[in-house]
C-alpha cells in the first residue's frame, strides 16, 4: 500500500475481505493501492465524494465515502477483468462516474488501466 495513500482509503482497504479479495481481484486492489498515478484518483475522488455527500446525508460521510469507493473499485476490476480495450474501459468508467456525479479526466483512467493491465 503506497504510503501517501489518503487516510480514509487505507482505512477502507487495510484489512481486505478475503472472501472478496482475492485472486485477481486482490492483484487489482493491490496495484491500485500501490500505483503513483492513482494517488491522484483517490484524491479527486475523494473531495467530489465529500461535496455530493452534502446533498445526500441517508449514510455518515465515513460510510458514504468507503460506500462510493468499493463501488468504483468494483466496477474497475469488473472491466479489466473482462478484458476491455482501453477505449471501452474509459467509456464505461465515465459512464459510471456521471451515473455517480463524479469526474476524472481520460488520462487519469488511461494511466489507471495501463497500471492494471501492466502495460
């Protein structure tokens, strides 16, 4: 786990369910826990998360946030587990995001899928 990882993303995954994370889905989780170029992710994530939770308050902000995060996670893995090209994974990663009211910039999902796809 990268060290300069925000708090709140190593306290989401520092203790990973084995019954969810393992094989190839713990391999994903790992690399984007180690990964430089998604510490710019979780952060961009992270403050978008913090701003739609004001207008959505069902969860505390703590179970809101690591709600959000498995959930973007989860869908990361999903299509790099299904072998997308990389094309179709920026697509459906923005798709979901908007779903989700959040943004990233295509080249932050481009540096994230070369990362998980060892490229």
């Amino acid at each position: 786990m990268n060290k300069e990882l925000p708090s709140d993303i190593k306290a989401i995954f520092d203790n990973p369910d084995p019954i969810i994370w393992n094989g190839f889905w713990l391999a994903c989780l790992q690399k984007m826990l180690d990964c430089e170029h998604s510490l710019n992710i979780w952060s961009k994530l992270l403050v978008q998360i913090n701003v739609n939770h004001k207008k959505n308050k069902r969860l505390s902000l703590k179970k809101y946030i690591k709600w959000e995060i498995k959930a973007f996670v989860a869908k990361t893995i999903k299509l790099i587990e299904s072998s997308v090209s990389q094309e179709i994974f920026i697509i459906k990663i923005q798709e979901y995001l908007e779903l989700k009211n959040l943004t990233l910039h295509d080249q932050d999902l481009i540096e994230l899928y070369r990362d998980l796809n060892d490229n």
